[in-house]
C-alpha cells in the first residue's frame, strides 16, 4: 500500500504537529509500502521535524493562495485544470491518499479550492480519498457537493458532525487525534534552546493564549485582575498572575509583543511540543483561541476555557466537546476516528 498525506501545514503550528505526529504513527501500523507526507512550506520549520520524521519522503507542496480569491471563470479555465494536471503526476504513485487534519475546508480559508479539487481529482483516478479528522464549513453548495465524494469523513467535533449530516453528507464523529498524544514522553525533555518554556516565568500561573488574528490588541485591558476586550470578558480574576502565551510562535510573536507591553504581562512563545506540554503542566490552567493548548491542558489535568474565534465549527465543538465529556471518552472518540481512517485504507486498497 502507497500512501500520500496531503496538506500538512508546517510552519510552526504546535497544534499541527500534535494531530499529524498521531496521524502518522497510526498510519504506519498500517505497515505501508510508502508513507509519504506532502505540505507547506518546502522547508519545513524545525518545529516540524518530528512529523516529517515519520514519513518516508517529504513532498513539497505550493500554497495556491490567490485561487481564493481569483474570479471563478479564471479559476474554472486556467487555475484549476493547471493545478490538476500537476496534482494528477503525484497522486499517480500512490494508492490513496489522506488529507491531513485540519480546519482548511472552510470558505474563508485559502487552502479550500486547492484542497477540495484534490478531493475530486483523487476519485477521478479512482482512488479512495480520507478525510482525517476535520472541522468543515461552512462550505457552497458545490464544495459540500466535493466533501461528499470523499471514502469517508471523519469530523472531530459535534457541531462539524451536525454541520455536515444536516447537508445529507455522511460523516463519521469524532474527537481531534491530539488527545492521543504522548504528552508524558515530552513532559521531562527540554526546549531547542536548553530551556523549560515554563522556566521563564515562575509558577503557578494562568495561561492566556491568544492568536494574532481574532481579538484587537489595541482593545486589550486589565481591570482588578480580569482581562477583557473593550467591554467583553475574555478571562476572569484570578488568585494567579496571568502570562500570555502562543503555540505558533511565528505568527503571534508581534501581536503578543505589543500586548505584553500595552498590559505589563510577560509572554512565552513555545517552539516545539515539549515546550508546550512544560509551560501548560507548571499552570494551574489555560484560556484558549487556539484549539490545541485547550487539549494540552485537558490531556494534562488541567482547566481549559476555549475561547471563540472566527472559525465557529472549530471552537464551539472543542468547548462542547471540552465541556461534556471526560478525558477517557475523548480519547476514546478520538481513537475511534483513527481506526475509521485505517479500516478504511485497509479495505479500500
């Protein structure tokens, strides 16, 4: 069996790193001929390495960013058949082929187009197409039409589940694949630089992550040890000092600066999953906009309050997920969406 994962994003995301590295050990009990893993950028950051390290050969793959916003006649005509035809000479060596998890599948997302027309190329050649762990939408009517060609789906939150059955497009629930993530073998090594993330600042402390592109900065206050946005409460008041934080250095690292300067709090940005999983186990709990630090936290023991972003599906079916069930029965889900994913490959190869 020849396998190619597409669409890894890997830039630095923490979050990416935890979901693919459990993707891919799943895989390969699968014993493949070829495990290969296609993404962006054609270096990947070192944050990285420990997932391309699991694959057998790194594909470089282009982020076709302006087909987003490129007039469909245009996309229709040029872009998309170009896109194709080079898309069509990779998947041809391989068996089937595994979009890698994410949240990409959304119609303010730039990957969609290139993403969607893979899933359609892929069973134009006959080949069966996994749709990982997702979260979907909201999507057209003819990229839900895309969705639905795929072998399986499999969403990793409720509200991704009731999005897409609520469509007529047939799913399979689950939970994201970073519950399953060995935290405890990262608990004791340390960062790239010799260093615990958590060294930085002394514990116990709250942890507060924010991405660069969901609250305005400017907006930003303490009053009586709550944070807020303008009117709006983002953290409550706590006997522990708040410290912000960010699991994608590369993108957030300006937004935090300027934050930590305009509140007087310190910041970390951790570099690699054992930075991660140091600062959010010396914490006595974690507020979130980012997905994976709330699972870190839950995975860890420890309180996590998701707060909302501008991706809905993504946020709200962590919080309900976070919020309703105990950790046993999300690792359970979890791993549940995982042998979906092999059962399939297993059957459809």
């Amino acid at each position: 069996m020849r396998i190619l994962v597409v669409h890894a994003w890997l830039r630095g995301n923490l979050g990416d790193v935890l979901q693919l590295s459990v993707l891919l050990s799943g895989l390969r009990e699968l014993e493949p001929d070829t495990l290969d893993l296609a993404g962006f950028p054609a270096r990947p950051a070192e944050a990285a390495a420990e997932v391309v390290a699991l694959a057998d050969r790194f594909v470089a793959e282009p982020f076709a960013w302006y087909r987003q916003y490129a007039p469909a006649p245009l996309d229709a005509a040029i872009l998309d058949p170009l896109w194709r035809r080079r898309r069509a000479r990779i998947f041809k060596r391989y068996d089937a082929i595994v979009c890698a998890p994410g949240p990409y599948l959304a119609s303010y997302d730039a990957r969609a187009p290139s993403a969607l027309s893979d899933i359609v190329l892929a069973r134009d050649l006959g080949l069966p197409v996994v749709l990982s762990s997702h979260s979907i939408g909201p999507l057209e009517p003819e990229a839900l039409a895309a969705v639905r060609r795929a072998t399986v789906c499999v969403a990793r939150e409720p509200s991704t589940d009731a999005y897409l059955r609520g469509r007529g497009v047939a799913c399979s629930l689950s939970a994201d694949f970073a519950f399953l993530y060995p935290y405890g073998e990262r608990a004791g090594q340390r960062g790239e630089r010799g260093q615990r993330a958590g060294e930085a600042v002394a514990p116990p402390y709250r942890l507060i992550f924010l991405r660069s592109n969901n609250l305005d900065g400017r907006a930003l206050r303490l009053d009586n040890g709550a944070l807020f946005e303008g009117s709006r409460l983002i953290a409550g008041a706590s006997a522990d000092p708040i410290v912000l934080a960010t699991s994608d250095r590369g993108r957030d690292e300006r937004f935090l600066t300027l934050a930590s300067r305009r509140l007087g709090l310190p910041w970390v940005g951790c570099r690699t999953v054992a930075e991660l999983v140091q600062l959010v186990g010396a914490s006595s709990g974690v507020v979130s906009d980012r997905y994976h630090p709330a699972i870190c936290a839950a995975s860890l023991g420890k309180p996590a309050q998701v707060l909302p972003n501008r991706e809905p599906h993504k946020m709200h079916g962590l919080r309900d997920l976070l919020a309703d069930r105990p950790l046993e029965e999300l690792r359970a889900l979890a791993r549940a969406g995982l042998d979906t994913v092999r059962h399939v490959l297993r059957n459809a190869v």
